[in-house]
C-alpha cells in the first residue's frame, strides 16, 4: 500500500459518517438479525435508531470545561458541604452499548467558588451520554469538578444496574453496582467522608462499604 494509499485510509476512518451511512449500518444489523429491512414494520427503524442515537450520545458534542466555567464567589464564607444527591441518567457501556440506569450524588466543599446545581445535573448527563463504563464516568465527573473549582474536596458516587448483566450474559437482574471516586478532604478526613455517606443513604455496607 502506498503512502497515499495509508492516508487516504487515515482520513477515511477518522472521517464522521454521514446520516445515510449510518441508517445502512443499521440495515446491514437487521439483516444480520435475521429479519428484513423493507418489511413494513422496519422501514423507519433505521431513521428512528439514528435519531436514537444523536440523543443517546449527545455528550460527544458537549463540552465540560464550557459547562463549568460560569462560578459564582459571592458565597459569604458559605464552606460547608454542597450536595447534590439521586441524579438520575441514562448511559450505554462501552463493551456491549446496552443501557446503564442509575443515579449519581455529588459533593464538594467549597474553598471560594460555588457552581450553579443544575450544573451539577449537566455535568453527570455530559458524561452519562457517552459510551462508557461506570468507573471512568464516576472518574470524569469528579474529575472535571475538581479541575474546575479547586474546592476543598469532591465526593461523587455512582448506583446503577447495567443490562449488559440483567438482560444477557450471566443474567442477573437487581444487581446493583457502586462507584465512588473521593478527592480532597473526602479522601484524606474519615468523618467528612462519613457525613457525605450519611447524606446519600450510606449505599454499600458492611465490610466491603465505601465508610
């Protein structure tokens, strides 16, 4: 293969595809399926997966630094724990694209700067319509909070249920995974982990528990 060859190739496989191509992907996994893509019932689908998925991914085209960057300082000395808790979202994992459901809580102390709280809420939608497993997501988000504010400390736990376990594989339903991603003073002070804990229902116990 010649150099132009190789880079022509580069260019083609970084290139965004085109809404037709996708919908042809589409079709190409119906067929594999089993089933016809010109029947009746599965004319639109492939418009209707797309359109699906610009909504289930819109997080590719937001951007985390832009969401966060509006900070307020008028607090009045305001440094105890703000807290954000049962955000609900929506999520697909990166090895099997099947739905994660869950919610998230946030926490963080501030040093001189507050966020807006639906802020907050955004920040974990962000994330959550990406491809993703819970572990980077739990990461990112507590991450890009801290980068941001430079608070005292950032506490973020993630509760979800994950088909890719319920719906195939090992089949598992009602199993619930947790997350936690602790910064500052939630890691480094027992009891200001402890209270955030306490705040959001203490989701693990016993010995295995995130106290």
């Amino acid at each position: 293969m010649s150099s132009n060859e190789k880079l022509s190739l580069i260019e083609d496989e970084a290139r965004k595809p085109s809404r037709d191509e996708a919908e042809d992907a589409v079709r190409t996994l119906l067929r594999w399926a089993g089933d016809e893509p010109t029947r009746e019932g599965l004319l639109d689908t492939p418009a209707r997966v797309v359109r699906s998925y610009e909504e289930f991914f819109a997080g590719y085209d937001a951007d985390p630094v832009e969401l966060l960057k509006r900070t307020f300082e008028e607090t009045d000395g305001y440094d105890e724990m703000v807290l954000l808790k049962d955000i609900r979202f929506e999520s697909h994992c990166e090895h099997h694209m099947a739905p994660i459901i869950g919610k998230a809580h946030i926490a963080y102390l501030p040093r001189t700067r507050v966020i807006g709280i639906s802020k907050l809420a955004r920040l974990v939608e962000l994330y959550a319509k990406r491809l993703t497993i819970q572990e980077k997501m739990t990461s990112q988000i507590a991450n890009a909070l801290n980068d941001t504010l430079q608070p005292e400390g950032v506490a973020v736990v993630i509760e979800a249920a994950h088909q890719c376990m319920t719906t195939r594989g090992v089949h598992k339903p009602g199993v619930t995974m947790v997350t936690s991603r602790m910064l500052g003073a939630f890691r480094d002070n027992p009891s200001t982990r402890r209270e955030f804990l306490s705040m959001v229902g203490n989701p693990t116990s016993g010995d295995g528990g995130l106290v």
